[in-house]
C-alpha cells in the first residue's frame, strides 16, 4: 500500500474528535510553547475549537500551559506513558534470550509479565517442550493476588503503593487454594519479599504450580515479572532449590541489562 493510498483511506468511524485532540497535540509537541494564535494557522479549526481542545488535554495532564507567556507545551503524564512503553519495549527484547535460557534449563513454560492497572499481563511466552503445557498465551491478563507473577510485583513495590492497591483490588476466589483474606496474602507477600521470589500453590488455575520473581528498574521497582509454571504432577520430581535460584538469577541478569 503507497503512502497516498493511505492518506486516501476514510478516517475510522467515530474517531473524529479523537483525530482532532491528536492532530493539537501533535502541533504542540511539534512546535514546543505555541500559543493559541500559532496554533490557529497550524490546525484547520476554528479558535473555540482549539480552546476547548487545549483545555482537554491540559486536564488530562498531557499539556501543561505556561500562564506568563500564554503557550502550551507536553505534559508531564506524556512523559511517562513515553518511558512506560520505552521500557516494556526494551524488557521483552532484553528479557526474551534470558527467559529462554530459564525454559531450556528448567524444561518448563515460563513467562513474562507486565503490570496493567490492577493486573499483569503476559507479553512473552515460551511454552515447555513437554507435552502438558499451559494454556496461557500472550495478551492474557491475570490478578494479583492468585498468580506468582502478582505476588513478585506486590512484594517489591513501595509498601505505601501496594498497600493502595490492596485497598483496590477484589480477592476472589480463582481456585480452593487462593488467599482470599488480605491480612495472610500481607503475610505473604512480606514472606516473597524476604526470600526473594514467590510462590503459586495451584492458587490460580489448579494442577499448576509456579514460581514468580520480579525484573526490577534502576530505582529498584518493580517492571516486569517472570514466572515458570509447572504442572503438578511434575512438580513432585523438580528440584525446587534449582527452580527458585534460577528464576531469582534470571530476573537479577534482566535488571542489570535493562
């Protein structure tokens, strides 16, 4: 498809006022502290337009105005959605070689994991050779508190933003073995904390155990997780000392190279 083809295609269909928000933040972020005047020779509409426009994205924090000269310029929630989508970039890339090397030594599905609002979300998968495998894929989303790769987030956050996100959060009951009550998945959580990586006891999806550590920033937070799920009639035959010292290297090996 040539790129007038493309220019030619219909706009989507109820996208408009989207297209309009964009195509003013788009001229902000191209001319850095343009006024409304400027802005009005950039974009094709009509003064009020831009206002109410402008006045949007200033509320969603993604234009912050300098109210001595009357210009506009990106905010600082742009900034961090840029360094978000930066880094989840560069941690599938950095992580995959690693993550594979987890799967071949341990034999065992292993994943990686972001969070997403009140949920991680698996952004790379590398299914086990053997012929009982998860049914996960990319793009499932899963809770917090009833999955290794939660309980690893949870315990290396900040305790003042985990204990929002416990205060936000639902503890329902996936499977027989989920901690429900808040106080004993604290326990928990202080518990992984301590040792350094988490633990699913079929928590999540029965029959499936797993082991869960956290890829951590430069400031020691919280990125990413990897999990290795294994089965539980394979579980009995693992050594499980091997497992949790090679997920615990693998994410210490991520974090270094991010």
């Amino acid at each position: 498809m040539t790129e007038a083809t493309t220019r030619a295609k219909p706009p989507v269909q109820g996208t408009a006022s989207f297209s309009k928000f964009m195509n003013v933040l788009q001229a902000i972020a191209d001319s850095s502290d343009v006024d409304i005047a400027q802005l009005c020779k950039i974009v094709p509409y009509p003064r009020p337009t831009i206002y109410r426009l402008v006045s949007a994205l200033i509320a969603e924090g993604l234009v912050v105005e300098n109210k001595d000269r009357g210009t506009f310029k990106l905010g600082t929630r742009l900034i961090s959605l840029a360094v978000r989508a930066r880094e989840e970039h560069d941690l599938r890339n950095t992580a995959h070689r690693h993550i594979a090397e987890l799967r071949d030594m341990t034999g065992e599905t292993v994943h990686l994991a972001v969070p997403s609002g009140l949920e991680m979300v698996y952004v790379d998968k590398l299914e086990s050779p053997q012929t009982v495998r998860m049914v996960s894929r990319i793009g499932t989303r899963v809770r917090l508190h009833s999955t290794s790769v939660g309980k690893a987030y949870l315990a290396t956050l900040d305790p003042a933003i985990r204990d929002d996100i416990l205060g936000r959060i639902q503890l329902t009951r996936q499977t027989e073995y989920s901690i429900t009550d808040l106080d004993r998945l604290k326990t928990e959580l202080e518990e992984t904390r301590q040792r350094g990586y988490s633990i699913d006891w079929e928590e999540n999806e029965l029959d499936i155990r797993c082991f869960g550590a956290a890829i951590l920033d430069r400031d020691g937070q919280p990125v990413g997780c990897v999990s290795v799920s294994v089965p539980k009639y394979r579980y009995v035959a693992i050594d499980t000392g091997l497992f949790q010292k090679a997920i615990c290297a693998t994410v210490k090996t991520i974090s270094e190279n991010l």
